[in-house]
C-alpha cells in the first residue's frame, strides 16, 4: 500500500467511527478548522478553484521533489473537503498524486451526502489538485 493509500485508510477508518452523517459533518467542520491557513498573498483569482460555488483557494509548491498543498475556503463543510483532499495529497510526489484513485471519498459515502454543486465542486478540487501535480512532474 503507498502511502496516499495508507492516508485514505486512515480516513476511511475515522468516518467509519460516526453512525450518523450529522457528526460525519461535525468531524468534517473539525478537520476544516485544523487546516494549515494559505499565505494571504496565494488568495487571488489565479488560485481560485473554477467550479466550485463556494470560493476555494488552492496553492501549491514543489519542495525536495514533494507537493505541498495549502488552501483556504470561504464555507466551513467546503473547508472540511479540502482539509481532508490536502491531507491525502500534501507531502507525495507529483507522479504518486497524478495517479492516485480517490475511492475514500465514495467509502466514506461523501460524494452521495453532498449537494450537487458541492458534488461538482469536489471534482474540480480533486482537478486542480491532479493538475498541480501532473505540471510539477513534467518539470522534473
């Protein structure tokens, strides 16, 4: 198991300790308080993620041959999301993000708790997450 596969467990395994999808949101308000803040000067429009209805700023930075992702977002279940996308992603490289499978988000039974622009909106995060890293690896 690679070790975005052994991150995703990781959340597969905390989702599972919820029954109800209320505290599955708590849990998920939670990680998005936790999230490490984006450098003010990242929040422009260059780093706005297209396609989400909330505004999500995402950044991202090649250090020692790993991505390092930092975000921030004006709605707190979206904040949630990309704490937990940043989590899996942040510190891999760029080939082991471009190739990732995303299973935990159905495992956990996200995508289907989701309304249909946060739906959308988790797609493009996951987008321009793969992006970065597929423009990182063709620089190496």
């Amino acid at each position: 198991m690679n070790p975005i596969e052994e991150i995703q467990e990781e959340i597969v395994d905390e989702f599972a300790l919820f029954d109800e999808w209320m505290d599955k949101y708590e849990h998920l308000i939670e990680l998005g308080k936790e999230l490490p803040l984006i450098d003010e000067q990242y929040k422009t429009d260059d780093n706005l993620i297209k396609g989400c209805q909330s505004r999500v700023w995402l950044h991202a930075e090649l250090k020692d041959g790993m991505i390092e992702y930092t975000a921030d977002s004006d709605a707190i279940i979206t904040k949630g999301i990309i704490a937990l996308m940043i989590r899996v992603f942040s510190g891999q490289k760029p080939a082991a993000i471009a190739g990732a499978s995303l299973e935990f988000i159905d495992r956990i039974g996200l995508k289907e708790h989701l309304s249909p622009t946060r739906s959308n909106g988790l797609l493009a995060m996951v987008k321009q997450i793969k992006l970065y890293a597929v423009a990182f690896q063709a620089k190496m």
